[in-house]
C-alpha cells in the first residue's frame, strides 16, 4: 500500500483519464495522515486547479466556516475529491472518469488515511459510497457502507446558488462533533479478539 506522500506525487503526475490533458494542477487533496475526518467533495475547480489545493475559491471559504462549526480545523480534516483534476468549463465529470480517479487513487487514500468518518459533499461524492440513497433523504445522516461510516452532506458550493440550504449545511455540520466522540469511544472499546459469545460487539452496536 502507497503512503499518503507517494500517492499525492503519484496524483500530481497522473494521466489516466481525460481530465488529466486539460488541467493546470492535479489536486489530490490535504491534510493529515491519520484524520478522523474525511471531507470528499466532487471536482476541483477553477482556482483548485490553478492552486493545486482543494476547496480554496467561494465554496472552500463556506466549508471553512462549516469546519469550525464543527468545532474543528481545517489542518485537522483531510479535504479531498472524488476526481482530482478539474473538468473543462466546471462540467459534470464521467462515469469513467470518475471510475478511473477512485480506482487508482481515491480507495488507496482512505485506505492510506482510514479516517473514521467520510463525509460526502453533494450528490456525486454520494453516489459513490450510498448508490441508491438521494442527497435530499439522507444529508445530516450517518450511513455504514462496509466499515466506513459515511456522513452525506450537501455541497457547500448549493449554498451559495440556494441560500436556504446554508441553515441546512450548518445544522448537518453541527452533528459532527457528537459522531466524532461516538466513533473514539467505540475504538476505544474494541478488542483485537472476541470472545466466544453472542454479544454484538461495539461496531454491531453502531448498526442498532
Ligand atoms: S482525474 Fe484522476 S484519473 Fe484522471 S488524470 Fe486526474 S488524477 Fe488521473
């Protein structure tokens, strides 16, 4: 498995998709190597992909304020894409070209990272972890999918064409802190071998 540094060299260089011809900078992300918190939004855009960093035009200074509303850090959060290089004229990116990004690089960052909770930002990022959920059922909602605790929010980018969604993202965001201390306690309580018995253990507990 790829460190966190060599996978972002390897990102930076990447051309396996078509995105990979037009872009300024791939943008694979920041943050800490071991985050309890993974924000994965859709594509860069403009100012990403001249900058090379995630998340730093309109919308990245909303999801700052929304960090913070969670009590946290943007240098305590890992912030990332599903596709790391931005799509011409700010389009929707491809079935393939989704495919290809999360094969080759996005799975070997949560597996590098192993954040204890993901958090989608808007239906794209959505739709790759909760396949048959819809962002406008589930936003504010934690969801297992695996081993992954997944927590779908709205793009932060909504807001600022639907400004009734802000109270929303902020509401949703508020929950965080309480998931993030559920999720320490029940690492805290696991314990490499079971014993013998019928008792779900701490991450079947989750589920109930
Ligand atoms: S979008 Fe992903 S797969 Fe496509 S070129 Fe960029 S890094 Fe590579």
């Amino acid at each position: 498995m790829l460190d966190l540094t060599s996978l972002n060299e390897k990102i930076s260089l990447c051309t396996a998709c078509k995105l990979g011809e037009d872009r300024t900078n791939a943008v694979p992300g920041e943050g800490p190597k071991d985050p309890d918190v993974m924000f994965i939004g859709e594509a860069p855009g403009f100012y990403e992909d001249r900058e090379g960093k995630p998340f730093v035009g309109q919308s990245g200074k909303f999801l700052n304020e929304l960090i913070k509303e969670a009590g946290l850090t943007r240098e305590k959060v890992f912030i990332s894409n599903i596709v790391k290089c931005r799509p011409p004229n700010n389009r929707d990116p491809l079935p393939d070209e989704i495919d290809t990004c999360e094969e080759l690089w996005l799975s070997q960052q949560i597996k590098a990272l192993q954040p204890k909770i993901i958090v989608t930002l808007g239906r794209h990022s959505l739709s790759r972890f909760l396949p048959n959920e819809t962002i406008s059922r589930v936003h504010g909602q934690p969801r297992l999918k695996g081993d992954l605790l997944i927590f779908p929010m709205y793009h932060p980018a909504a807001a600022l064409h639907q400004p009734k969604l802000r109270g929303t993202l902020i509401s949703d965001m508020q929950k965080l802190p309480n998931l993030i201390k559920k999720e320490n306690k029940i690492e805290n309580q696991e314990v490499p071998a079971q014993p013998e018995t019928d008792e779900p253990n701490p991450k079947q507990l989750r589920m109930l």
